[in-house]
C-alpha cells in the first residue's frame, strides 16, 4: 500500500482517543468508526478496551455486528486491546449468553480474569516480533488467553515472577494472519510498537 492508509477506531464505548492519539503517531489516518457505512473506507480497524458485554451490545445495536464479522472474515485488519481482544475472539469463559463475538482468532479467552485474580496488574513482557527490548504492560480487569488453536501465534505471555501468581505463563498478546490481540492496553503507556506493528499489518495487507 503506497497511498496513507485509514485505520478505523471503533468508536461506540472505551479508549476511543486513546488509540486514535496512537495511531496518528504512526502515519495512518484515523477514522472514527460508528456506522456500517464508515467500514467501507477504511483498511484496518481498532477494537479499544473498554466494557466487552457492552461493546457486544451496541455493535448489535448500531448494526455493525455483521458488517464488521464479514470484513474481518474477508481478511480486513484488525487489533484488538483488552476488551477488543475479547471480541475478536471465537469463545469467551465467563462471558454473557447473550455476548457476540467476531470470531477474529481462533482462541479461547477467560473475561476479567486479572479482575478477578488481580484486578490490575503491571508486567514487563517479552513481545515477538517487536524490537527494542521488553515492553511495559498495564493490565486493568483483563482477559488472558485459556488456549490457540495451531494457527495462532502466541506473542507474549507473562513471565513467572514474584508478582505474577495466577498470571505467570498466561498467554496475552496473540496473532492469527492479519489480525492482532493485547490483553493489555498499549494505548495507556506511551509506548507505540504494537500499534507500529499494527499499522505495518495494515500496510502489507
């Protein structure tokens, strides 16, 4: 892709600005993302952190459910922080009945599972694929992947620290083909690589 590309921010509820402010650091247009119709312009998509349950709800709500599902599905880019991690994939533990996913990873991922063990939770991580030594990872009410499925690359897992307890050897940052999942908020550190990783996911597509 030789033009700037447009990186859409789905805009409904959580850090919203947060990643918009992150992604503008790296070259891409932003887009806010609202309406079925605002998909079409875009070639990459930002699911923020934020209230999973709630994110499920108003996608539905706005008529974004389906539309979103199929251009994923049809391989547009995407990432997903926290909560966005938790839509994008296939099945959720301790989820509502009545949650939608977007089937983005082939990957099992346990809802609010540093809320409950933790609550929030800090960690320096190794990330594959990302220079520039380990990475400082904020965790708030966070999901952590139960299992991948052999297409998914596992990217970062927390190490077994004094600190880590339940944490230690969970998987939190994973990607399958075009599509990119933090159980943490990179957005809320300061630190942009995942987001320059993302932006060159969006770029090769």
């Amino acid at each position: 892709m030789t033009a700037q590309p447009v990186v859409g921010v789905l805009a409904l509820q959580g850090d919203v600005r947060e990643h918009a402010a992150a992604l503008t650091e790296c070259d891409v247009r932003v887009q806010p993302v609202r309406r079925a119709e605002e998909l079409d312009g875009v070639h990459g998509i930002v699911l923020p952190g934020g209230e999973s349950t709630t994110m499920s709800r108003l996608l539905e709500t706005f008529d974004l459910l389906q539309p979103l599902k199929a251009r994923i599905a049809d391989g547009l880019p995407a990432y997903g922080s926290c909560a966005g991690m938790i839509m994008l994939a296939s099945k959720v533990l301790d989820g509502r009945p009545d949650q939608h996913q977007l089937d983005g990873i082939d990957m099992i991922v346990r809802r609010n599972a540093f809320g409950r063990q933790v609550d929030s939770f800090e960690e320096d991580l190794e990330f594959t694929g990302i220079d520039g030594g380990p990475m400082h990872a904020v965790f708030i009410r966070a999901p952590w992947v139960e299992s991948v499925s052999p297409e998914v690359e596992v990217l970062a897992t927390v190490p077994d620290t004094e600190t880590a307890g339940a944490a230690a050897g969970r998987i939190v940052a994973v990607r399958q083909r075009s599509v990119l999942a933090t159980a943490f908020h990179p957005e809320l550190t300061g630190d942009k690589r995942v987001h320059r990783l993302f932006t060159e996911i969006v770029r090769a597509s």
